[in-house]
C-alpha cells in the first residue's frame, strides 16, 4: 500500500494509460529504472574513488600500523 497526492497519483494514472499499461506496472517500471540508475551511479563512482589515490591495497593499506603509530604510551 501506497499513499500518494491526489494530484500525483491523476498524473501517474494519465501516464499508466498513455503506455498502455496499468498504475502499479507504471510504478515498478519507475521504481526499477530508478534503482538501476542509483546503482549504475554508485559503481560508476566507486570506481572513480578506487583511481583517485592510486591503487588500492589490501587490509586497510596500513591503517593498523598508523593507529599503532598514534597510540599513546601507557
């Protein structure tokens, strides 16, 4: 169950009926490009990260020893 505006949901209802199709498989098409879309995003700039500072290394790329380094005595 979805709550949706009078206004919005008229519209969403216009454009189920010009595709043909019904409003709940409007709305999953809407939903799945969305989510493909936010995904292709989200890999397309995790791969940006990954080339920003060089190859990346492994188990943390020596942040153990850096914490070990910042440690206080004691």
């Amino acid at each position: 169950m979805v709550s949706l505006p009078d206004d919005l949901l008229w519209a969403v209802d216009m454009e189920a009926g010009r595709r043909g199709t019904t409003r709940s498989g409007y709305l999953r098409e809407l939903a799945e490009e969305t989510l493909r879309r936010k995904s292709a995003l989200r890999a397309q700039r995790m791969a940006e990260i990954d080339t920003m500072d060089g190859p990346a290394t492994p188990h943390g790329g020596g942040v153990a020893e850096l914490v070990k380094a910042k440690r206080p005595d004691g």
